[in-house]
C-alpha cells in the first residue's frame, strides 16, 4: 500500500512516514502542495494525506485538481483549522476524511488503513489464495497449524502478489510500489525479497509459489502437482 503525505511542517512529516512505514505502508513525503500534484501525477496511492495550509499550492486546490481526474483516491485533510466549516468545505470538496490538529497517532493510523481498505474493496484482512492465509493484522502467513512471520517490505509485496494473483508485476513496477522512485536502493533488492518470501512460503508448507516469468517478472500461483 502507497501513501502520499502533503505536509508542511517537516518534523510532523517525518514522523507520520515513520508511523506509516512502521505499519507496513510505503511512504512519499512532500511540503507542498505543487510537489503533490507531480507525485500523484507520477505514480498510483491507496491514500492520499493533504495539509491544507501548504506552499505553492494548497490542500484544498491539491484536492480539487485531483478530483477533475476523476480519480476517486480517498483523501484525508489534515488540518490545524477545526471549524466545523472549514471541516464541511473540504468534505464539500471531495475529501474522504477530514482529521484537525493535534491528533492521536493511532486514530491517524486507524484513519489511514480504513480508508485503505475501503479504496482496494476488501474489507477482509485476511487474504487467502490457495491453501495460504496472508494475515494483515499479524503481519503472518499460514497453512493449517503453520505460519510465519514477514517483515515489513515481505509483508508489503506478499500482500500485493495476494490481492492480485496470477497477475505477473515487473521489476520495475514492484521497485516503484513497495520502494519508491526516489529509493536510493538496487533493483536487485526486489529479486533478494521475493527469494526471502519464496523460503517462507516454503516453511508454511504451503501449495503456492512466487514464479518468475522470464523477461516479464514475477506472478503468484499454485504450485503445480
């Protein structure tokens, strides 16, 4: 899962993508609300957190540019203004959610996973293909009485490869999903995690298996008897 985060006040940006990253989500971080339009222009988001009072451009007009798309990401204004106007313009908007300043960290969470959820259309966190269960709140793949535990970027391209099996991704595409454009990392990094999640699947005893196809990436499917 992506999310763009529009916010800025840096400190505040820096450790919402620590709580986001911590829970599993690939972070882009920007502080103003040009540089957003460019990100959401460049790549997909599951979520989609706007300031409104940013830089250049600001929330609100982020906001509307993205709804003329038609793109029907959910977005979540993260505000310090706490009217119940300023609350019912950004609804008004086309915002999704609207949460002001200051804020708990675990509603903004609960906040950004709901809306997660709601964008993919499962609202299940317990994905299944074949005999293996991806648990999404536990972070664990299971068969039967077996499960094991993945890390933050297995977890991420497991649950990927589980919401869309038989789909074959490429590298590139998985490089740009779960690390980023802008990551400083090798794209062999994403041979090395699929090699990490293969020797899990492996543990589980499962029946299905990342496959490689040549020259096109990798898909999930069932193991063939």
């Amino acid at each position: 899962m992506r999310v763009l985060i529009a916010e800025d006040e840096a400190e505040l940006s820096k450790g919402l993508k620590f709580l986001l990253e911590k829970n599993k989500f690939t972070v882009d971080a920007v502080h103003d609300g040009a540089k957003a339009l460019e990100c959401f222009q460049s790549r997909d988001y599951d979520v989609i957190v706007l300031d409104i009072m940013m830089p250049k451009v600001n929330g609100l007009e982020v906001m509307k540019t993205i709804r003329k798309t038609g793109a029907n990401v959910p977005i979540m204004m993260l505000t310090a203004k706490a009217e119940v106007e300023d609350r019912v313009a950004g609804l008004e908007a086309g915002a999704d959610d609207y949460l002001p300043k200051p804020f708990a960290t675990r509603e903004f969470i609960a906040r950004v996973k709901a809306l997660s959820r709601r964008n993919t259309g499962y609202a299940d966190l317990l994905l299944a293909f074949g005999n293996v269960k991806l648990d999404c709140n536990r972070y664990e793949l299971i068969c039967g009485s077996k499960s094991v535990r993945l890390n933050n970027k297995e977890f991420q391209l497991m649950e990927l490869f589980m919401r869309h099996p038989h789909f074959v991704f490429s590298t590139s595409h998985l490089m740009d999903k779960i690390w980023g454009q802008d990551s400083e990392a090798d794209v062999n990094v994403v041979w090395t995690y699929v090699g990490f999640i293969r020797k899990k699947l492996k543990q589980t005893g499962g029946g299905i298996e990342i496959r490689t196809a040549r020259g096109a990436g990798y898909s999930l499917e069932e193991t063939k008897c």
